[in-house]
C-alpha cells in the first residue's frame, strides 16, 4: 500500500514538473521589438543608430544642474501624487496656456506620465472596450510602439499610409518631409462605425513631417464629423526645421476631442528620465 501510495506521488509530482506557467495568447507570439533588433545589429556593425530616438550629443548643463538640486531636495524622494508633482504640473499648465491660447488646469487637464509611451498606451486602455473589435487608425510609417499599445488595450490597427507625392525619384534624390502626403479621401474610407480613435503624429516620426494647419484641419474635420478622439503624438514638436509646428488641439473645435502627448525626454534631450504628459480637457 506504501509503495502504491509512493509510487501515486511521484507521478504527480512528475506530471507537476512538466507544467509550466503560459503567458495569455495575446503576448505569447510577441517577438523580439524593433528598437532591441536595430540597436544589437547597429552595435554589431558600428553603425550610425538612426532607430531609436536618443539624442547623440550631452543634455544641457542647466538641465543636469536641475537634476542635482532636484535630487539634493528631501521632499523629492517620496510617492508623488498620482497626476504627477505640482510644481512641475503648475509649469506645464503655463507653457502650454500659453502655447494653445486657452487657460489650461494643472489639477484637471494635465497628468505626468512614466515617458509619452506610457500617456498612449493610458488613452488607449482609457477608451477602447475589449471585445468590440474598436478600431483605431495609424498613419504609416509610424511609431512602434502604437499598434502592440492598441492591440493590448484592446483595439484593432487600421492603417492609413503616408504617399510620397513628388516629381522626384526618391531612390536617386533627395526629397522634402513634406513631399509625404496624407490622402484625405484615403483616410476617410478607412472609417468604420468602429472607429473610435486617430492618432496623430506631428512633426512626424520617422519621415519628419511637419503637419501644415490645411491639413490639419482636414484631419480635424473628418474626426469631428466621426466623432473620432485624437490622440496626437507631439513629442518631437521642437524638431521642425524652421516649419511651424501646429497642434490640432488649437483648432477650432479640437479641443475638445484632443488628447495631446509630449515628452520631457525629447524636449530637454534627457531620453532616459522617462517623463512625459497628455492634456486635454477634464472630461477626457
């Protein structure tokens, strides 16, 4: 009876050593991402990096010196609030008052996030259900990290492609960013019933587009006429080159069906503090 008994227990407990913990189907086919890929093969090669958006040049010695006194400061070590510190709310809020011409609330309109990545994947999973197919359109090429933070929130990529619209043969000259051109038409046939996002990118990453505010208020029509959220990406709103960087958010009517994404990161050159922010209206 021992040995049968025995016997029982080590079959189980072989049985329990051949289990193994699964993550869920949706992250189990994930592979290796982009960024990790292109930098092992630039390091292999000694090449130039151009795929990851990492400054090759030292922040400002302003910034670091802010760094120091910040870390110098006792009353900086501890949990923060949950939209982020105050003080550094209070600035945003008078920056971007400023930039977008309207009085804008630090408590209500604003929150901090761990790096722009973080603030888009939050609007994703704050307005996409699971289970109801919602659909959100990228403009391509596009950032990579925008279809796996949809797909984990729940939606479905629908992509609307940038088209290079000039004379020239861009495999033996040099073209302008602004020769890629959205198709209006093109993204409106894109729109479903289940579409409930548009994200934008401008100035854009990676062909460097500049968005002009024709355009812009193209865009801005037909979410409007759809009842679309805009998520719009402006991390790199100080690379433009000498263009004028608009934000949709300014237009009329935007607003209001706005949410718009910045980064310390890229605006101080300072990529691995991982800060950024998203501001819109309170109830968005």
């Amino acid at each position: 009876m021992a040995s049968s008994a025995n016997a029982g227990i080590d079959s189980t407990s072989a049985n329990a050593k051949c289990l193994r913990p699964k993550p869920a189907p949706l992250y189990a086919s994930t592979g290796l991402d982009v960024w990790t890929l292109m930098n092992q093969v630039a390091a292999s090669v000694n090449a130039v990096n151009l795929g990851q958006g990492f400054m090759s040049f030292p922040p400002k010695d302003f910034i670091k010196r802010a760094a120091q006194e910040a870390l110098a400061d006792d009353t900086h070590h501890q949990y923060a609030p949950a939209r982020g510190r105050p003080g550094l709310l209070e600035q945003l809020g008078t920056r971007f008052s400023e930039k977008f011409g309207r009085p804008i609330d630090p408590s209500s309109e604003i929150s901090v996030h761990a790096g722009a990545n973080e603030a888009l994947l939050s609007a994703f999973t704050a307005f996409l259900e699971h289970g109801k197919g919602e659909e959100v359109i990228l403009i391509e090429p596009a950032f990579d990290q925008y279809t796996p933070n949809v797909i984990m929130a729940g939606g479905k990529p629908v992509y609307v492609p940038l088209r290079i619209c000039t004379d020239k043969d861009p495999s033996k000259e040099v073209i302008s960013s602004n020769a890629w051109k959205l198709d209006i038409n093109e993204l409106k046939s894109a729109i479903s019933d289940k579409t409930r996002i548009l994200v934008l990118n401008t100035p854009h990453n990676p062909v460097g587009k500049v968005f002009t505010r024709k355009e812009l208020q193209e865009i801005g029509a037909v979410a409007q006429q759809h009842n679309l959220l805009v998520i719009s990406d402006e991390v790199y709103e100080h690379l433009t080159y000498g263009a004028a960087h608009v934000s949709i958010a300014t237009l009329p009517g935007m607003w209001e069906r706005t949410i718009t994404v910045g980064s310390a990161g890229k605006l101080f050159g300072v990529t691995g503090w991982r800060v950024g922010w998203a501001i819109g209206p309170a109830e968005l």
